[in-house]
C-alpha cells in the first residue's frame, strides 16, 4: 500500500475558500480516478516563518501502479485547476510512502 502526501502552505487571505474547495472538489474528484480508496486531510501544527497555514493531504493507494496511472492519466488536470483557482497563493511539496507495516491497538 501506498501514501501520496501532498503537504500544502496555504496564505491565509486563501485558506478558507481553499480548504472548502479541497473538501468539497478537489478530495472528491481525486477519489473519483478510482486510483485511491481513501484520503484524509491535516492541518499541521506548526507556524511557518513564511506565514500562511499549512496541510498535509493523504491519499492511500492500493499498488504502486495505481499511484503511476494517477500521474499519467489525472494529475496534470487536477494539478491545473489548483493553480487556476489559488496561483501565487499556496507552495506546495509532494512525497510517495510505501507502508511497510500497520498496527494497531488491540481492544
């Protein structure tokens, strides 16, 4: 299994209309390729000397072949209309973890 981490720094004059639209568009859509079966959203608790509020987005990938058909097929599009929408407003840095191993806690 795979985590396609997009961390994103978001100013704040954008932070709203940004986390809405990634709740309500954009995490729908990148389910909707069919190349993930989850994802989930953190802020991250830090305070960036940059300013702005920043993101970790997860998206959980059953093979490393559906995480290569999503870039070939699905990532420049939905990349684009992030730029489209928030240009100049946000950084971002994209990371592939392979999952090893999970536990967890017994009941």
């Amino acid at each position: 299994m795979y985590l396609y981490n997009v961390t994103v720094n978001i100013e704040e004059s954008a932070h709203k209309e940004w986390l809405s639209w990634m709740k309500k568009v954009h995490i729908p859509e990148m389910l909707a390729t069919g190349k993930f079966k989850k994802a989930m959203i953190s802020r991250v608790m830090i305070n960036e000397e940059m300013g702005g509020i920043t993101y970790a987005v997860q998206y959980t990938a059953e093979s490393k072949e559906l995480l290569d058909r999503y870039y070939l097929e699905d990532a420049d599009r939905l990349r684009a209309d992030a730029q489209k929408l928030f240009a100049g407003k946000f950084v971002v840095f994209r990371t592939e973890l392979e999952i090893v191993e999970e536990f967890l806690k017994d009941e």
